[in-house]
C-alpha cells in the first residue's frame, strides 16, 4: 500500500510539473536570449532598454484525490524554489535609466549540473519627480529641463538555479569576463581619445553601477579666447558608484548625480562667461559646485525621500521612495573641461582613481587622483572624532559605530537621520531599530573630497577608475604598469606608446625576456606606501605571492585585462575558479568589480563618441546617434 502511494504521488508531480514547465516555456521567446539595445546621443553614453513582457506559470486545480493535492502543493512549493514566478525584461522607455548592460545572457557550455542564467528586472516604481532636471545644450544656451530618468529605477539580475557548479573552462571564463565590456572611441579632437568599461558581479543584482556623460558646452558658459571670442568646450564626465546593502542607491546615482553636478557647475561658469570676462571661475568656486551637487542630490535621496512618503502615506509607496535612502553607495566622479585640460575627481567613499603618466626611461608613474574614505583612514578618523567629542565609539575597529567601513556615502539613513525619525520609520512603514550607539547624526557624509590635476595628452596620460573590489586585488602600481603592458600591445596613441615600448626595451639592454615579465612602473611609490590608501587584501586570502610573472595580456578591453589579472592572471585555475563560484558565495571571495580607463592624447577631430567593436560584448557596442 505504501509503495502504491509512493507511485501515485510521483506520478501526479511528475504531471504537475510537466504543465508549469508548459505554461512557463509557451510564455518565454524560445531562443532564451533578451537584448538591450539602443544607446542615447553623445551627450550620455549609456543604453536604453528594449519592451519588458511579464510572464506567470498557472496551476487548475481539479477534482483529485487528497493524495493528489498533496502531490501539488509539494510541486509547488519546489517550483517556487526553483525559479521566481514572475520574470521581465527592460522596459523600452524614453527614460536615461539603464539597468545592466546585458545584450545576451551569458551562457556557458553545458556541463553537469550547470543551468543557463536567466535575466529578472528589479524595478521600483516610484512616481516620476516633476522637481528633477537635466542639463542640455541648444545653440547658445545652457539650460534644464525635466529629468527623464526620474522614474522607477530598474536593474537587471541572473536568475540562478540551485545546484551544483562545475568549472568553467578558459573559454568560457574569458566569455564571462568579456560580457559586460564597452568600449568608445571619442573623435572629437579635444584631448580624449578613448575609454574603456567593464563589470564583473559578484552580488546578485550587481551593486555597482557606472554613468558616463558629455555636455558640449555653448559659448555662454565656455572660456573666450584671447580675441575674446567664445569657443566651445567638452566637459565629460565618468563615474563609478560602489553600492553597499542593495542596488537601490547606486542606481539612483547613476540616474541623477551627474545632471545635479552638471547644474551646480552651470550655475557657477555661466556669470563669469556673460560678462565676457577672460578670467574663469576660481578653482576653489568649481571644487564648491561639485560638491554642493553631490550634497544636494543625497539631501533629496536622505531627508525629501522622507517628506515624500509621509505624503503618499502608503508601505508602497514608501519602499520605492526610501529604498535609495536605506542602503548605501560610495561615488567617484570625474570631470574634464576640454579647454583647461584640468581633469578633477570627486570622491565620496573608497573606490579609487590613479593618473598614469609616461617618463622619459618609458616607465610609468602612478599618481593617486583620491584618498579612501573609511573608519581606518588617519584623517577621516581624526575627522569623525572632532565632530563626534565624547563619543569613543564613533569609529570602532576601523568602521563607523562600529558597523558601516565608508566614513562618506550616499544614502545610508541610518547613520544620518535622527532616532525619532527613525522610530517614525519603523512605527509606520518598515525599517529596523536605531543602532545602539546612535547619538548625535549625522555620521556619514556624502560631501566628496575633489582633487584637481593637468592631465597632458601629448604624454599619453591615462586614468584608471574603479570601485574598491579592484583595489583589493592590485596595487596603484600594478594597475598602471599592467595598462602600460597592454599599451605596448595595443596602441591607442602610436607616438607615445611607440616612444614607450622602445625606451622600455632599451632600458633593459634589449632584454625582450626580462621586459615581457616586469610591468613598466616606477615602483618607488609603492615600497613607500601611500598615506590613505589600502593595500590588497586579497593576497593573503588567496596567498599569492607578489610577482609580475603572473601577469598576462590577453584581452583588447584594457578594463577588462586589469580585471584579469586581479583574478589571478596566467594562473587560469585561479581566474575560472573565481569566475566560477556563483553568487551569494563569490562574495566571499571578491567583491563587485567596475573598472574604467580612460586615455589621452592629440587627435585630429573627425567625428564625435562611436563604439569601438573589437572591445565591447557583442550586441553592446551601437553608433551614438
């Protein structure tokens, strides 16, 4: 009797299953591939999404046995399991939001116990906010107008199945680290020559983000030259945005941070230009924009998100409003003027920007462009316990109250509001209890610390920016020298890349041996050390032994070969087992990963910001229009 009803019930799971699979898979395009296309004009480089379709498997229950029923709900409940109910693609919105810039879903071989990974979009769906702006240029005026991308926030994640995991092979780690690769080739002739972009998750969703943007500047707010005729300007910026207890607020800043930034800088060039003045704004007045921007975006994520939802005075409406304020990101935003050459970073948290620099041996020198901010830095520590007298525990064990690592970040509104409006947060929505040692807030600030440096593009400078999971692979020096390895192989600027490789040689008495194995890097920064910035803590976790032996050049996206070689480089079992391990347990062992290089030099103009092909995924790279 046992053993029939054993049967039975296997019998009608087995059918139970066989029709969700039905419902599911008739609802799904039958090639399982999802593209985002479409990219916005010059003046944002970043992507659209294509139509989201909205799917649901279905369940009749019918006149069965009891042990039937039995059999579905136990069908159910590993369904449920075993993938979500609802899964969307992106919506194709005249929206500046992107998600992740998935074009295929990446697909391994079909090892044992290997599934292919399946896209589901996150979206909040807060109401759009009519008081948002965006920059845009038209003919000789430099104005704002209603920001598209303040509507619901969305990002794309890998729905992964559970089972087991076998390695990767070289190939398909290679297909894995190259997915999310762009690459731009800006012919505009104005001291930029190209930039390259990679991501590689280790969350699921991925909790960095990254926007990059351009504004050609009218003659309203552009520098007159010495007959006093108004010329134009580029001003560009790059970002990376390193999120912490979600996605929410490193998509919101992808979104909003740049116009806040673009609007602040407006407001401080434009005066100075109308009174046709040769002198420009003081550089003191330019870092006070930027951060004045940077301050108002988190004041309307932190403390208006709050007004916001009293207003709506739903839970819903409450989770869309204040998940940018509950978790966290740190930001590391770049801005080049074409006209002065003055290249600034803005630096809110620990991701990190280093400036690579050409000598005349044909070395590289490595020259940090920003300082990290966390509870172990001597000034920031310094700088929480001057504001914070009385309170020991204002930074304990290198964190702040002894919880949160960034000393600076967007968002993180329980270190910034006070108990009473925390406790209203909890009584009438949802959130957790004030920390124990919360006193006087705020804690966190999102004020960034700007640094201003010349760039030279005759000398073929380049800048590497990414969040901290680059840094606590490789040091300053070794991400320079491995760029200065990769320019050798692949030139962006022939006259300086040709002038390095050959004194490079030289300097090592024609040694081709030695030179394939050394980076080309002035390494005497790093014996030193530098005030303020960490060391890679991953060595000792992976017990690596320091070496340029280990370094290799494999890749024509420079992101993507320094991610490479963070992962292990030559050692392949090293890169595919790292590349393998699935989320949330590849946390463990690197964190996400956003890089950007960007490259200087001369050019003449002859065209504008178009997709560099052999280095970006495929389906990614698309003509700016």
């Amino acid at each position: 009797m046992r053993r029939a009803a054993d049967r039975l019930l296997r019998t009608a799971k087995r059918s139970s299953v066989g029709r969700l699979c039905t419902a599911r898979s008739s609802a799904v395009n039958p090639n399982r591939s999802q593209k985002f296309a479409g990219f916005r004009s010059v003046s944002s480089f970043s992507k659209n999404h294509g139509p989201f379709q909205t799917f649901q498997s279905a369940m009749y229950l019918r006149q069965l046995s009891a042990a039937a029923i039995v059999s579905i709900v136990a069908s159910g409940l590993w369904y449920y399991r075993k993938e979500p109910d609802h899964k969307r693609e992106l919506a194709d919105s005249p929206t500046t939001t992107r998600g992740l810039p998935y074009s295929t879903p990446f697909v391994p071989g079909q090892p044992f116990g290997q599934i292919e990974p399946q896209l589901m979009t996150l979206r909040s769906t807060v109401a759009k906010d009519q008081s948002q702006r965006s920059p845009v240029v038209e003919d000789d005026r430099f104005f704002v107008q209603e920001l598209a991308s303040s509507g619901p926030i969305i990002k794309s994640a890998e729905v992964q199945s559970i089972s087991p995991h076998a390695m990767l092979t070289p190939e398909e780690a290679t297909q894995k680290l190259r997915h999310l690769q762009e690459s731009y080739q800006v012919l505009r002739g104005r001291g930029v020559l190209r930039y390259d972009i990679v991501q590689l998750p280790s969350n699921n969703p991925i909790e960095d983000d990254h926007a990059e943007k351009l504004i050609e500047t009218s003659s309203s707010v552009s520098l007159p030259d010495q007959t006093g005729d108004s010329t134009t300007s580029d001003w560009m910026f790059w970002s990376v945005f390193d999120g912490h207890g979600g996605w929410t607020t490193s998509a919101k800043l992808r979104q909003v941070l740049t116009s806040y930034v673009a609007r602040e800088l407006n407001a401080t060039y434009k005066p100075t230009f109308t009174a046709h003045s040769l002198v420009p704004p003081s550089a003191a007045s330019v870092d006070a924009a930027i951060k004045q921007g940077f301050l108002k975006c988190d004041h309307d994520i932190v403390h208006e998100s709050i007004i916001k939802a009293q207003k709506a005075n739903t839970k819903s409406a409450a989770a869309d409003l204040l998940g940018p304020a509950l978790s966290g990101s740190c930001a590391l935003l770049s801005f080049y003027d074409s006209h002065s050459k003055d290249f600034r970073v803005a630096c809110t948290g620990d991701s990190r920007a280093v400036l690579g620099r050409l000598n005349p041996n044909g070395t590289w020198t490595a020259q940090p462009l920003s300082e990290d901010q966390t509870g172990g830095t001597p000034s920031e520590m310094a700088r929480l316990r001057a504001e914070h007298p009385g309170e020991p525990n204002v930074v304990a064990h290198g964190r702040i109250l002894g919880n949160l690592e960034p000393s600076r970040a967007f968002g993180d509104a329980h270190y910034k509001w006070a108990r009473d409006i925390q406790d209203m947060v909890k009584k009438n929505w949802f959130g957790r209890s004030p920390l124990t040692l919360l006193k006087t807030p705020p804690y966190v600030t999102a004020e960034p610390v700007v640094t201003t440096t010349r760039v030279m593009p005759e000398k073929g400078d380049f800048v590497v920016l990414a969040t901290d999971g680059l840094w606590e692979m490789l040091t300053n020096e070794e991400v320079v020298g491995l760029v200065g390895r990769w320019l050798e192989e692949n030139p962006v600027n022939s006259k300086t890349t040709s002038s390095a490789s050959s004194s490079w040689t030289r300097s090592f008495l024609g040694s081709k041996a030695r030179s394939d194995v050394l980076l080309p890097v002035n390494r005497l920064q790093e014996e030193i050390g530098q005030p303020g910035q960490r060391s890679p803590i991953r060595r000792q976790q992976w017990d690596i032994t320091a070496g340029d032996e280990r370094f290799v050049v494999e890749d024509k996206n420079a992101a993507t070969h320094l991610v490479r070689n963070a992962l292990g480089g030559r050692d392949r079992d090293m890169v595919c087992g790292l590349l393998t391990l699935p989320s949330p347990y590849s946390r463990r062992y690197r964190d996400d990963l956003t890089v950007e290089v960007i490259f200087f030099g001369e050019a003449q103009p002859c065209g504008d910001v178009v997709p560099n092909v052999e280095a970006s995924a495929p389906g990614t790279a698309r003509p700016k229009l």
